[in-house]
C-alpha cells in the first residue's frame, strides 16, 4: 500500500489519537507558546519520534475550530498565520485535565522510543523496497518475480517468529 505522496504506508502509521483528541494536542503546544500549523504538526511528529505527524488537512481544520471557538487566537505575522491560546483556551483545557493527560498518556505508550530509530530505518527500508519491485517488476519476467516472493515470503516469515518471541 502506498500513501499518496508515494511514501510506504501501513499500521504503524495509524494515529495514537482518537476523534476529537487533536484539539487537546493543539491546545496543550499553544500553552508553550505562539506557533503556526506547520510548528504544530512538525512537534507532533518529534514528540512522536517521527512516528506520526497529523496531516495539514486535520491541522488546519483544528485550528480554525478553535479560533471559532475562542480557544485561539490568529494573528499573520510574516505570511503565516500564528495561533496563540487564549485564556479561555487555558480554562477550557485544564477543565479537561482528564483527557489531556490521557491523550498523552496513550501517546507516550503508542511507540516505543527506545527502538525508535531502528524501526525507522526498517520502514525506510521496507518502502524503498516496495518502491523498488513497484519501479522494476514490469520488466521482470515470471521467475524473477516467484524468486522475489520467495525472498519476500521468508522475510516477512523470520519477521513473524522474531516479533512473536517472548523477551
């Protein structure tokens, strides 16, 4: 499967978030300071560590819902938008306390970051990969390609044995 912008896509991609947590998030970064959408999303994705970075589509949305809400404001400063909490952003947030804290909870539970450059470069590997066999198996006859799925095959196998192993 590949994600549009051509990138390998798969279930470890999938949000830590669930609907309607992203407002928290957002809020819970503006209480830091001033940020535009594009700092949102890149501090999500390092606190991440890479793992997730929420899409412009639900960023942008978000923000606006908050700045109708009161919860933000916006201000152009340098042809971008900076949205800052207001102090009714800060009330409504820690009247959430609970939901917060478990968002971020869930999100530090969500990946592990001790192994978090290993099982990037392992993603990394696998998309350049599938790349690969997507680029050049139009001209790869039937053989070629039964022994690329016997490699692919047993790799995907000796994966499966790792993983399910006890630690």
């Amino acid at each position: 499967m590949f994600h549009p912008n051509r990138r390998f896509w798969g279930p470890w991609s999938e949000s830590p978030f669930q609907k309607g947590d992203l407002k928290y998030v957002i809020l819970d970064l503006l209480k830091d300071g001033p940020r535009h959408g594009y700092e949102v999303i890149t501090t999500l994705k390092e606190r991440s560590h890479g793992f997730y970075a929420p899409s412009p589509g639900a960023v942008y949305p978000t923000l606006q819902l908050l700045e109708e809400m009161g919860y933000v404001t916006a201000e152009q400063r340098d042809a971008k938008k900076v949205y800052t909490i207001t102090d009714e952003g800060r009330k409504f947030l820690a009247e959430q306390g609970q939901p917060a804290e478990s968002i971020r909870s869930r999100m530090r539970s969500h990946w592990n970051p001790e192994s978090a450059a290993e099982i990037r470069e392992t993603m990394a590997d696998i998309g350049t990969i599938a790349r690969l066999i997507g680029q050049r198996s139009r001209t790869a006859d039937r053989d070629r390609m039964r022994r690329i799925r016997d490699v692919v095959a047993r790799t995907r196998s000796e994966v499966e044995t790792i993983l399910n192993q006890q630690p």
